[in-house]
C-alpha cells in the first residue's frame, strides 16, 4: 500500500503542513502502507527542507525505515516502512 500527501495547497501555512506530515504518518502506522510519497514540489526548496526536518525528528525516525530524497525529481520524498 501507498499513500501519497501532496502539500501544493497548503504550503504557505505551518501549522496545516504539520498536521498533514504526522496525520500521513500516523495513517501509515495504522493501515501499515509501505510506502509513503510526500510531494512538496520544487519551487526554492524551503518546503522540502521542511519535511525532512520534520522526518528526522526523533520520534518520526523511530518508525520509518528509510528515507529517500531522489536526485533527479527534488519535487517528492519517499519514505519507506518495514513492517514486521
């Protein structure tokens, strides 16, 4: 299972960008996905920056597997589970 969070609508609003990083977190945990695409879009970058503050926070790191930042598309963020 995949689940995909787009922030294109809610970028200028810190307190939606939150909400919507640990809701598509926590719905992860609960449906176990493996696979969670997160698209910030390119633009200066500050979003992206953002979610991956975001994902390297303590409790967030404690539940995903890996994260991947693709090289050539800076306009989505993997994140991977491994569920056992």
């Amino acid at each position: 299972m995949k689940l995909v969070l787009d922030l294109h609508d809610i970028y200028d609003d810190s307190a939606k960008i939150e909400r919507a990083l640990q809701g598509v977190i926590d719905e992860a945990v609960r449906t176990r996905a493996k696979l969670v695409e997160i698209i910030p879009g390119k633009g200066s970058g500050q979003l992206r920056k953002r979610v991956l503050r975001f994902l390297d926070r303590k409790d967030v790191k404690a539940l995903v597997h890996r994260v991947e930042k693709d090289q050539h598309n800076h306009g989505h963020v993997l994140v991977h589970f491994r569920w056992k």
